[in-house]
C-alpha cells in the first residue's frame, strides 16, 4: 500500500480518527468538515482511500491535505472499511481511537468531552450517543438514553450481545488505543457485517465502560449505502460471519457458558435483517430465497429454545413472530413505505 502523504501537526496526538473512504463524493466534504472543526486540536485524522472507488472523492481528500496539516491520506485495497480501518489503527499513534464513516458527521465537541471523561475513568471504550439523519439533516431515529452511566466486567459483554445500552456500530465509541492493541482486537476483512464481531470482542476483553448521554454522531440513512442492500448473497455473508462470531465465543476460557446468550444474539440480528429484506429487496424470488436460507440456518432451531428467546425483550419476541409470515410481513412492508416509513 502506497501512502500519498502525510503531514501531521504534532508528533504527539491525543487522538487518531480514522475514515475509510468509498464512493461517497457528495458527503465527504462535509464530514471531513466536522472533523476538522474539532475544538480539540491535537488530533490526527487518517484517511484510508479504496483504490477501486469511482467518484471524485480522491480530489476531495487531497484538498484537506492541503488545507490541514494534522490529514494523512493513504491508499488502501479493495478489501471492505474493515480492511481500511485495520490499515488506519496500524498507523495511528494517539492515545485514543475514533472511527467515523465518510459519510457521517461529528460534533466539535466529541473528542474534547471524550478527552475529559476518559482521563476522569478506567474506562478502554466509551459509549456515546448518536442518531440516524437523512439527507437534510433530520434525525429519524435518536439513540442518546443509557439505563447506566458505566459497566464493569463481564457484564459489558452480556449487554453487548443484546445490543443493550452497548450497541453494534463501532462509530459511537471511543477506544482506548493500547486497550485495542494488547487484546490483538481488528475487523474481520469482510465487505460487510464487520461491525458484529469487532464490538464483541471489545466488549469481551473489556474491563470498565462509561456512556454519555449526548448525541455526538450523526449517521447518514442513504439509499446507496451498503447497508441498504440486502440480499440473499449479503445474509450468507452474514451466517458466516455469526459463524465467525460462535468460533470466537467458543474458542475462549468457559465460552460456553455465553452459548444461549449468543443465541439469542444470532436470532436478533436475523430476525431485523428478514425485516429489512422485506423492505428493501425488489424481488420477490429473491426475498423468498433470504427465508429459504434462514430456514436451513440454525435460526430455525434457536427460536424453538424457550431459554433463549427468554432472554431477548418482548419486540424482539414480537419481531421472531412476525418472521414467520415472510408474505404477511412483505404486505405490511409495502403499505408502511407508502407512507414514508422504512427501517434505518
């Protein structure tokens, strides 16, 4: 990998944030806007560039090089944002880590109120809040309420696999830059997914955790974006990477010990991207092949286990119900985008 260039304002940053850069041309100005207008000045931020991007993205990362001198700008491989993101933490040498997508913004504040929490707290990752935006900038759904303000060992990782209070992105966290590196913590080099098995094992070697309960990230809802596409190829991607996820869980001390609670973890993550198949799949052979292949997958064994779905809350009990009428939940996915509603 061939790095462009690099032109940091100090050889001591407190934080390294880190933007993997694809096809995102008409919002990348504007993201790398909000990074840089930080309030807190020592930072670096490494820009990690997909060679195989279409747009005229490239021109947009060069000309921050040349307007800030804490931008580096390198050249990654078509490997997904988490081969980009590896690439970027490799690099990095602040003390805290950050992640934003290129189509996301920040608010100036987020590294400085991090600062003060994280030299306040034990804490290696910090939670914060954040919400989905469309295109002029209206939240559609707001994540900012914690039942808690920190957590502590293994009960971090029993919230994480439910998604409770600690929830699977990546982008709303902060990291301890030598908490990830002694624990050999890195995304799986999948084009999608790769935010499942990172958070987890964050969560499982961590320690101490804080949440602040402000929106600091503010996720962009496109219609391009990977995440949008969902189709029978992209929920084997997902299998396997559940997959990935089980081997993980099973391969460390007393591991199995978390077997339902990864369970019940595998059939929460199913059980929304059927939902979004409903939604967002054009074809209807296709969407009923996305339930053929569930159905041969062990989802169709784990929502039998009453231990199981008994730990999941009662929407997501609700949700496995509806699953079950893969044409009853296509109608009603039709009707409700009539009216403009859609999952995010």
């Amino acid at each position: 990998m061939k790095k462009i260039i690099a032109k940091f304002m100090t050889n001591n940053p407190i934080f390294s944030i880190i933007v993997p850069v694809y096809n995102v041309e008409p919002y990348l100005e504007y993201c790398l806007e909000s990074i840089s207008n930080q309030t807190l000045q020592n930072i670096e931020i490494i820009l990690v560039y997909d060679p195989s991007t279409t747009d005229e993205s490239l021109k947009i990362c060069k000309r921050f090089l040349e307007k800030y001198s804490n931008f580096s700008l390198h050249i990654g491989k078509n490997k997904g944002a988490g081969a980009q993101r590896n690439y970027g933490l490799d690099r990095a040498i602040g003390k805290y880590i950050c992640y934003v997508d290129s189509d996301d913004s920040i608010e100036p504040g987020l590294c400085s109120d991090m600062l003060i929490v994280l030299e306040k707290s034990e804490a290696d990752f910090i939670n914060f809040g954040f919400d989905f935006v469309n295109n002029d900038g209206k939240a559609i759904v707001t994540k900012v309420k914690f039942s808690r303000d920190k957590l502590q060992g293994e009960d971090i990782f029993r919230k994480a696999m439910l998604d409770d209070d600690i929830f699977t992105v990546v982008w709303n966290k902060v990291y301890r830059r030598s908490f990830l590196i002694e624990n050999q913590i890195s995304f799986p080099e999948v084009k999608l997914w790769e935010d499942i098995l990172y958070t987890r094992k964050v969560a499982y070697f961590s320690n101490n955790t804080c949440f602040v309960p402000r929106v600091y990230y503010h996720a962009l809802v496109r219609n391009a974006s990977n995440s949008r596409f969902i189709t029978s190829g992209y929920l084997l991607d997902g299998l396997s990477l559940l997959n990935r996820e089980h081997q993980f869980i099973l391969a460390m001390p007393n591991g199995g010990k978390y077997e339902n609670l990864f369970r019940a973890h595998f059939i929460k993550h199913i059980c929304f991207y059927l939902i979004k198949a409903a939604f967002q799949v054009q074809s209807r052979n296709e969407y009923i092949q996305c339930f053929e292949l569930i159905k041969k997958s062990e989802y169709s064994i784990y929502i039998k286990e009453s231990k199981v779905t008994v730990l999941l809350p009662y929407k997501n009990r609700f949700l496995i119900f509806i699953c079950k009428f893969p044409r009853l939940l296509r109608l009603f996915s039709s009707i409700l985008k009539r009216v403009g509603i859609s999952p995010y």
